[in-house]
C-alpha cells in the first residue's frame, strides 16, 4: 500500500505550472490563479503509480499526469471562465449563507431545476434560481439537490468541503501492481472519469469492451470528437438492450466473462439491468464503482461541481471563489481508479473499488499546497508562477493524439460476441 504525501510547496507549484490547468483557473480578463491544495502533484503520482504498473511489461504506459488534467480544453479550445466552468454547464452562485456550485448539463435539469424552486420552466429560471439560492442556505440547497438528483452542491472556502457531507474518508489506496496484458475489461461508464481509466488500462494492455444502452448512449459521444477518440480509440463498442430478455442475457454473459468492470453509475442502476458487483466480485472480478460521493449515497454530481463543493477552487483578488481548471474532478478519479484497477487483489481473489470522485479530490487536499505565496504574473508574453524562490512559467494545455478513431456505437456487438460464445440478441 502507498500514502500520499504532496511534496514541498515550490514542488506543488511547478506541478500546477507545468499542468495546463492554471490558464483554465480565475477570470477571462485578469491572471490565471494558483488554486488550494496540491491536485497536480497527485496526478503526478498517480502517472507514476501507473507506470510502476505497466514498466515490464509489453505494453509500457508513460503519460503525465498533470497534463491529463487539461487534455480536453486543449482540445475544445476552453479558457477560463470565473465563476462559469470552463465546459459553460456549471455555476458558481451566492446562497444566504456562502456560496453553492450548480450544474446543468442534462435534457431533463432545466425541469428539475425549475421544481426545486417552485416555478413554472421559463426563459426567467436562471434569475430565478440565482434569487433562490440568495435566500436559502447551502444545507437547503444540499437536500433539496439530492431528492431531486440534482448535480449541485454547497461550497466551502478553497481547500475545505462543503455540500453537506462532511468528509466522508480516504480514498482507497493502490496496492502492489499488476499486469492487465489481454485481461477483459467491460467499461459501463461515460463522459471523462470512468473512460480515461478504462483508457489507460486499454494502452497497459487490456482488451477493452464498451457496452452501451442504445436508448441511452455516451452522451460524450455528441461531444468534441477528438477527445472522445482520445479515450475511446483502440476499444471495442458493444449496444446491448436490457430491456430485451435476449440483450439480458448476453449483458449478463459478458460482465460473467469480464476480468475487470468499470461503472460510474448509483448501485440501483446496474441493479435495475440485473448485475449484482457483489457476486462478480465473489467470482473473482475486480469491479471498480466511480461515484460522486460514494457507493452509499444517492446524491449525484459531475467534474465541476463535485470538485467545487469539496473544496477544490481558486480565489480571485476580492476573495471569491472560481473554477479551478476544467471539470478536474474527472481525469482525478479516473487516474486514481487505473491506480486501483492496476493492482493486485489482496488474496488473489476480486475486489470491489468504491471510488469517490469527492474522496479523490478532497485527499488532494490534505496537508499540502503552494501556499499564499505563490502568485502568477507576467513573464515576457506569457505567465509565470513567483513561489518566492523562483518563477516557473505557466505552460498552455496540451493533449496527446488519439491513437485510433473510436467505434461507432454498437459497431463491434456481433464480433465481441461471438468471440466469446455469447449468444447474439
């Protein structure tokens, strides 16, 4: 097992220089700005642990983990925004007694939105949401946001956590690695956390599925086709229907064939498909869970939000909160979770990973950061980061190149199949 340790605050700093993430962090008219806690020196280590895994065999992994966490606004064109998230789908707003991170990024939000505040859907809800919050507290908005399954939480100050939960515990840590050289991975999960690891274990080796709802695809998919490629090239994709019993039944059959699952789903969903983690994980599987807040809860939350109200932002020069980076609770939990899926089960046997995007971010934050001191300012035509020793220049976000064109949706179904001797719907 390894601990966390954020190494020494001019360290954090060149971390946070070199990741791309500063110039997505403050106001689209003034500086970029240093955010709380040390989250780029944990992605670092966590490329490391990664590469730890991977170093023997025949498929080496060597990424940068601070760069991962801008790949996609280096490929959208994002910049930052303020108190708006890079993507446009997240908020930062007053409440009565502080301020809350709220999120619509789904068809249905705008509606949800609109019952939580007891008005009609009109061109008028947002003002109507912000005087909503002006005049109720974050703990209102916390439960009202989880029985509505709203992606939106309370903020505390940078570096401490709000939405209402308190911190909930350490992530888990990695343990010896291992090799997923040909090992089967089914990939249930969507949008950047859960596909970043399914990527990383698909470069280490892994035969990586993608099995989608054909009702109720990625919704990645409609998004920047590059980055889509990025994490999904090189995969297999697989359409199955669990609301057809034959669908069923082959869904069934490959998770029972799979050595590794991911999912980024609440437990009733899969639940709802009939696919128990528990029993797989009795078999011998390793099933790795990505939630916003765990396994245990029924809240829900995206990379903006959840990386907001558990305490990783930035302050702008009136003392106020902003986005630090884009939607960086994602690429986080995704790393941290190859971390996991790279190692060997205690036992030999499976293992089931609860992995807490809030848990992933708020550990990012313990005990380590550049300090007040770290200020960013201008370097020739550029910026660079003052640390009080030394000035780190401030580097753009960069992403790599897909490696292959994703499929298309369902493209692979018929040949991953039969491959297996599962049965065709």
């Amino acid at each position: 097992m390894v601990t966390w340790s954020p190494g020494s605050s001019a360290e954090t700093a060149r971390d946070w220089a070199r990741s791309g993430v500063l110039p997505l962090t403050g106001h689209s008219t003034g500086p970029p700005i240093v955010p709380a806690g040390a989250a780029a020196s944990w992605a670092d280590r966590m490329a490391d642990r990664v590469e730890l895994a991977t170093g023997g065999s025949r498929h080496p992994v060597r990424i940068d983990g601070p760069r991962l966490l801008s790949e996609r606004a280096a490929l959208t064109g994002g910049s930052r925004r303020g108190r708006l998230s890079v993507g446009g789908s997240c908020r930062l707003l007053p409440t009565l007694d502080g301020w809350a991170a709220v999120s619509s990024a789904r068809p249905d939000d705008p509606l949800l939105w609109s019952a939580l505040i007891g008005h009609d859907l009109d061109e008028r809800l947002p003002q109507r949401l912000a005087t909503w919050l002006a005049e109720h507290s974050g703990a209102q908005l916390d439960e009202r946001a989880t029985l509505l399954s709203l992606a939106a939480g309370s903020v505390g100050a940078p570096g401490r956590q709000g939405d209402g939960e308190g911190r909930r515990a350490e992530p888990p840590q990695p343990g010896r690695p291992r090799s997923v050289e040909r090992l089967l991975v089914v990939d249930f999960s969507a949008l950047w956390a859960g596909p970043l690891c399914a990527h990383l274990l698909g470069l280490a080796g892994a035969d990586v599925v993608k099995v989608e709802v054909p009702s109720r695809p990625d919704g990645a998919r409609k998004g920047n086709r590059p980055f889509y490629d990025l994490l999904h090239g090189g995969h297999r994709s697989v359409a199955l229907d669990p609301a057809d019993p034959a669908g069923r039944a082959a869904l069934h059959a490959l998770v029972r064939r799979a050595d590794i699952v991911i999912e980024a789903s609440r437990p009733r969903a899969l639940a709802g498909f009939g696919l128990d983690a528990l029993a797989e994980v009795e078999r011998g599987c390793t099933w790795v869970s990505i939630t916003a807040r765990g396994r245990a809860s029924d809240r829900v939350g995206f990379g903006d939000d959840v990386a907001a109200a558990s305490g990783l932002l930035a302050c702008d020069e009136r003392g106020l909160p902003v986005f630090c980076g884009d939607a960086i609770a994602d690429p986080l939990t995704g790393l941290t979770a190859a971390t996991l899926a790279l190692s060997e089960p205690e036992g030999g046997g499976g293992v089931l990973w609860d992995v807490a995007m809030a848990d992933v971010v708020a550990a990012t934050l313990d005990g380590g950061g550049t300090g007040p001191g770290a200020r960013v300012r201008r370097a020739g035509t550029g910026w660079a980061v003052d640390t009080g020793q030394e000035r780190v220049p401030v580097l753009a976000p960069v992403a790599r190149t897909p490696r292959a064109a994703a499929p298309e949706l369902g493209a692979d179904t018929g040949a991953v199949l039969r491959r297996l001797g599962i049965a065709a719907p």
